[in-house]
C-alpha cells in the first residue's frame, strides 16, 4: 500500500516545484526567516497540489495508461489501487495544499485553485489541442512562479517570468518529442494529439525554446534594471551554465533517447545535477 501510495503521489516530481523559488533566489529574501518559511510553504502546498492533480489523471487516463509501456504500472493503471481509493486520496492530498495556501495567502490559494482548474481543463479535453497542450503545460510552470513571487508578496521580474516560459515550454515540446520517439507507431493510440506533431516539427519547435531561453536569460544578466538592484553585473558568468545544461538536455533527447521526464532527468543525469548545483551555487555567491 506505501509503495502505491509512493507511486501514485509521485513525490519526485516535486523538483518541478522547485520553480517556486526561484523568486525567493533572485530577490534575495532568502536571508529573511519569515519569507523564507512563507517560500518553503508555497512550495510544499503546490506539491501537494500537484500529486493530488497527479492523481486525478490517473484516474481520467487509466485506461489509455494500460496501453502505455511504463504507464501500464501506475497503481490505478495496474489495479493495485481502486478508483474510490484515489478519490479519497485525491481529496484528503488536495485538502491539505489548499489548505497551506490558504495560511500563506488568499493570492496563493488563488493561484493553487487556477492551478487545479487549468490540469483539469487540460486532462479532460484540452490536452488534445496541438500546440496548446505544450502552451498548457508550460503555464503550470509559470503558476509555479507565481507561487514564490505574488503568491508571497514578491515582485516578480519580467525578464525571468519570460525566461520561465520559454525553458517551460523548451522541455514541453521534448516530453512530447520523446513520446512520439517512445511509443513510435502506437503514440496516437496513447496520446491522440501525436498524430499532429512530427519529430522535424517538434525539433524546430525545440530549437526556437531553447534559443529564447538562452537570450533571455542572458538579456536578464546584463540588463540596467538588474544590474541596479543586485548591485554586480556578474550575473554574466552563469549564462555558460544555462547554455550547457540546455545543450546536454539536447543530447540525451536525441543521442540516448532520454528526457522526456525532466524530473527524472536532474536526479539520474549526473552531468544536469552537477551544471544545476553549480548554477544555484554561483547565483547565490555572487549575490550575496
């Protein structure tokens, strides 16, 4: 029962909730217990938000996921878990991070709701919308944001809120790139929105995403704005670490056949977890 309940709650997918301080890092309130606590709260509560909506599609998709390779041996997929069981787990996990919003904030609570709408919205039909689906997927990770900025009373910068979408939307179309490389003849019966994308048209797609992310990330650094409110333009020297963890993402998509899991991704690869540690490293030492 604790290794299904593991399985369904995915709770190494809450790295992705690691977006959600991102704000805290750039504003360097890090220093701040209060807000600190206030950050670490946000994240927990989007957590927990996010393994209750993890579950909520494996109730929706558990049929189509019996067709999947991997996804076969999700719990409910698999019926080491029934459907009256994931609902209550789904109620008593979303219970619990509305509930951490609220305490920190009507603005978080609001964002977490808006969140829980936007997966639901997605599983039951916009998830078979070209294109948007990626645009979809992407918007859960500018809620994220969100969270650690409006949601605690911080001012969120333009240049890294573009920056968050553009890397967002960058390892959307690589999920769906290895999809389509995973599951080749039977993606559509998998995911019907496969059938409108193509591995050339998702590459460009790919290129374009990671070329924004890699501009504006370093307009970011050098720009007047940031320079004056951090005080160094040292900023600079971490932009070689943005370009190689983008560019190794590249090779392990197209040379090993791997990444369409980004979670996954940053705890097995040691090179991505080494190039992440030492671009957080470097922020907070030059900013401090």
């Amino acid at each position: 029962m604790i290794n299904s309940l593991w399985r369904l709650l995915r709770p190494y997918q809450w790295l992705k909730n690691s977006f959600v301080l991102v704000g805290l890092i750039f504003s360097r309130k890090y220093s701040d217990p209060g807000m600190l606590s206030l950050v670490l709260m946000a994240a927990l509560a989007f957590s927990l938000v996010s393994s209750a909506v993890y579950v909520l599609n494996d109730i929706f998709d558990r049929e189509q996921d019996r067709l999947h390779p991997q996804k076969r041996l999700r719990p409910l997929a698999a019926g080491d878990l029934s459907v009256r069981q994931g609902f209550l787990i789904f109620s008593v996990v979303l219970a619990l991070g509305l509930s951490l919003g609220f305490i920190g904030s009507p603005a978080l609570a609001g964002i977490l709701l808006f969140y829980l709408l936007q997966n639901i919205a997605y599983s039951r039909r916009l998830k078979h919308v070209v294109i948007l689906d990626v645009f979809l997927i992407a918007l859960g990770f500018m809620l994220r944001i969100l969270a650690g900025t409006w949601g605690v009373g911080i001012e969120p910068s333009r240049w890294l809120l573009l920056c968050g979408l553009m890397l967002a939307l960058f390892m959307g179309f690589g999920k769906r790139w290895a999809e389509l490389h995973d599951l080749e003849s039977g993606a559509q019966q998998h995911r019907a929105v496969l059938d409108s994308y193509s591995h050339v048209l998702l590459e460009k797609m790919m290129g374009i995403a990671a070329s924004g992310v890699i501009i504006t990330y370093s307009l970011y650094t050098v720009d007047d704005s940031t320079v004056l409110q951090h005080g160094t333009d040292e900023l600079i020297y971490t932009v070689p670490l943005v370009i190689y963890g983008v560019f190794r993402y590249l090779y392990l998509l197209h040379e090993r056949g791997v990444g369409g899991d980004p979670a996954r991704l940053v705890l097995k690869d040691s090179h991505i977890l080494i190039v992440v540690l030492l671009w957080l490293g470097s922020v907070v030492w030059i900013l401090r």
